[in-house]
C-alpha cells in the first residue's frame, strides 16, 4: 500500500519505486482517489512520474465513482502541481461509460474536474433514455443537464 498526497492511496501484487520519483504497481492494482466521492480505479498496472504529476493506468481499467462506471484500455489522470488534486482524466480504447439510464461509448473520452464534463471522440455514441446520438464529438456533464453533439445523428424513439 502506497498513499501518493493526500487524494490517492494505492495498493497492488507488486510495485516499485525507482529514483527518478516514478511509481508502478502490477497486478490487481486498485487505487483510492478520496474526494467528495471516492473514485475507486482498478487495472492490471499503474505507473506514476511523482515529479510531473502524471499516473497512467492500463489493462482491464474500471473506474467507478458513485453511479458512475468507466470502462476502458487505458486511463491517463493529470495532477495540479501545486495542490496535487486531479484536474483531468483522459481514457482510450474501448471506453464505456455508464451511469444511471446513461451509456455512452467511443474511443476516447476526456473528463474536465472543474467543470465536470466528458468530451467523448472516436466514433462517439451516447444512448440516454429514447435518444440515441452518433455524432463526431458528444460533450456532457457528469451530474446530468446539457449535451452537446457535433456532426449528430439523432433518434428519438417513441
């Protein structure tokens, strides 16, 4: 077990620590992001760059926070240098993301902290309730409200 700051604890079969201040963990690897709500990730490696704020997880990722799951190949989460919180995440291959009557899926999905939103690209497809979109960028915001979709195919259903 490894607590990175004050946001993350990190735990795995294996890991190490090199001196250039760069953190991995095989295996199983889950890690704790305590926040409002905790952000719970596994994968099957992690590695961190302690000296540029930067964690990549890959292999089987799932990330759930509340009723929010993200599913993807691989998972690049971006720290503040100053106060070591997480400003942005960044998933690729195969993402899904699930969330109550929300599923949304593409090949690569950005998520702002600030201001709580997903910019989903690579053939983006979102499905919420009777509306199905298909579009070249979908943007939405986690806690619900708008979403955008660029170059959209929409269908409504009944």
């Amino acid at each position: 077990r490894l607590d990175v700051g004050d946001e993350l604890s990190l735990a795995g079969n294996e890991g190490s620590v090199d001196l250039d201040g760069e953190v991995i963990a095989e295996g199983d690897v889950q890690a704790t992001l305590l926040a409002s709500q905790p952000l719970e990730i596994r994968a099957d490696r992690f590695q961190i760059d302690l000296q540029q704020h930067k964690g990549r997880f890959s292999g089987a990722v799932e990330v759930t926070q509340g009723s929010l799951v993200l599913l993807c190949e691989e998972l690049e989460v971006d720290y503040d240098t100053r106060t070591d919180l997480i400003q942005s995440v960044v998933a690729t291959g195969s993402v899904e993301i699930r969330q109550k009557d929300r599923l949304a899926r593409g090949q690569r999905a950005e998520f702002d902290r600030v201001s709580g939103t997903v910019e989903l690209t690579g053939q983006p497809y979102l499905e919420q309730g009777k509306v199905h979109l298909r579009g070249s960028v979908i943007r939405f915001h986690v806690d619900g409200g708008e979403i955008t979709c660029d170059g959209c195919q929409a269908v409504f259903e009944g």
